[in-house]
C-alpha cells in the first residue's frame, strides 16, 4: 500500500546527542514537510521540499538540519542546538506542493529528552 | 500574514449530538484552500476536505458538512449524530497562492479536542 513512512515511532535523545528522524514515501509525491506539534499548539513547520537536492526553512527552522538527496525520503536531524525538542513531530507529503493539494501524514514520531 | 483560529480548545457531547466545530481564517490573498483534518489517537492526521476559495458551497458527505462564508471567514464543520469513533482533535487549516513561494504550506490552527461520550 502507498503511504508515508516515519520511524522510530519512539525516540528518546540524550542531552548534547543529535538523533534523526527517517520519513520515507512511496506515493511519488515531489513535495515533503517535517511539522512539530506540541499539546494545544498546532503543527507548526519546520521544513520543507519541493523537488531533490532543494528545501527551505519553515517557523521553526533553528536546531533542525534536512536533507532531501532521493525523491522518496525526507530525514528530519534533531541537533543539540535544539534545547527543547520534546515534541510529536509529522512527516507529510504532497503531489507537487502547489497550493490547492492536500498533504498526506505519516503516523508521527514521539522524541522525548532522557 | 496568515492566520487560522479554533477557539473552541475542548468539546465534549454525548453520542447522538450534533456538534459544530468552528474555524475562523485571515489571509489577505484572494486564492487559498481551507482544509479540515482529523487527527485520531494514533497520531497521524487524516485529510477530511478541500474548499477553495472562489467555491462557498456548502458540502456534506455521510455525517460531516462543511459550512464556508467568506463574508465572516469561516469554514465551520458540523457532525450530526455524534459518535463514539468521532473522538479526535480536529484540524482547520489554510493554504495560499502567493506565486509558488511557499510550496503549499499549511497554516493549521490548534486544533479542537472532541471527545463524544457513549
């Protein structure tokens, strides 16, 4: 079945370590988002990618890094600037990221702090 | 700049209630899409609807119907006959055409906690 993939479902990240978020998707789609939520704040966005090789910074860029070198994946790194990465964080793929397209989620990964 | 609100933090009804869910939008562009999402407790969020903004027909599909005013900015949804499976935070959400600059990004509200009670 098409679909978005993120893993781990769980992560925990120790003080000064930076962990990555793997999103994968197999509906061919050329537009991905990385959102973080927080309890009673939205999905807020992090970054995003139209085509290979290219991505821009979204609200909440600062403390996060991405790379998007295959069509299908989209890693989302949490570095050791971020000092408060607790949060559920969402994967979300697009057709073409044109404005009227709806996106598409995965289930999400829970980072907590050790 | 763009703005989504969901005043309405928490709803609590009991089964069979009909109960609307609001969503106030600002944008000073004049083509966007309004979208409703439903996030269960699973965690992943499910696409529910796209209006766009030249179209302020009404929609309805199964229980759920979708009322858009742009006179008020509003996209308000509406469950009838509540039920137990319902449960869930629900997300409006705002997208704009600004020339391609912004790759269909989406400005969500914070969503709303519905939780229907058997």
């Amino acid at each position: 079945d098409g679909g978005i993939t993120q893993s781990p479902k769980y992560l925990f990240r120790k003080e000064g370590q930076n962990v990555t978020l793997s999103c994968e998707q197999n509906l061919n789609h050329d537009a991905m988002y990385w959102y973080r939520q927080d309890p009673g704040q939205g999905l807020r966005l992090i970054y995003y990618s139209q085509i290979v090789n290219d991505f821009q910074k979204g609200d909440i860029a600062e403390g996060y890094s991405v790379s998007r070198e295959k069509k299908e994946s989209f890693p989302l790194t949490v570095t050791s600037a971020q000092k408060n990465p607790t949060a559920f964080y969402l994967c979300a793929s697009s057709v073409s990221g044109t404005v009227n397209q709806p996106q598409h989620f995965g289930d999400g990964t829970r980072l907590s702090i050790l | 700049a763009q703005k989504v609100t969901q005043a309405q933090t928490e709803i609590s009804v009991v089964e069979k209630e009909d109960v609307t869910l609001d969503c106030v939008y600002e944008t000073r562009d004049t083509t966007y899409y309004l979208f409703w999402y439903k996030q269960p407790p699973s965690g992943e969020l499910v696409f529910l609807i796209r209006r766009n903004s030249f179209d302020e027909q009404n929609e309805i599909s199964g229980r759920y119907s979708w009322n858009f005013q742009k006179s008020t900015s509003s996209f308000n949804f509406t469950i009838t006959a509540s039920q137990v499976v319902d449960s869930a935070v629900y997300f409006c959400a705002l997208s704009v055409d600004d020339r391609g600059s912004t790759l269909g990004r989406l400005y969500f509200g914070r969503g709303t906690q519905l939780t229907v009670w058997p």
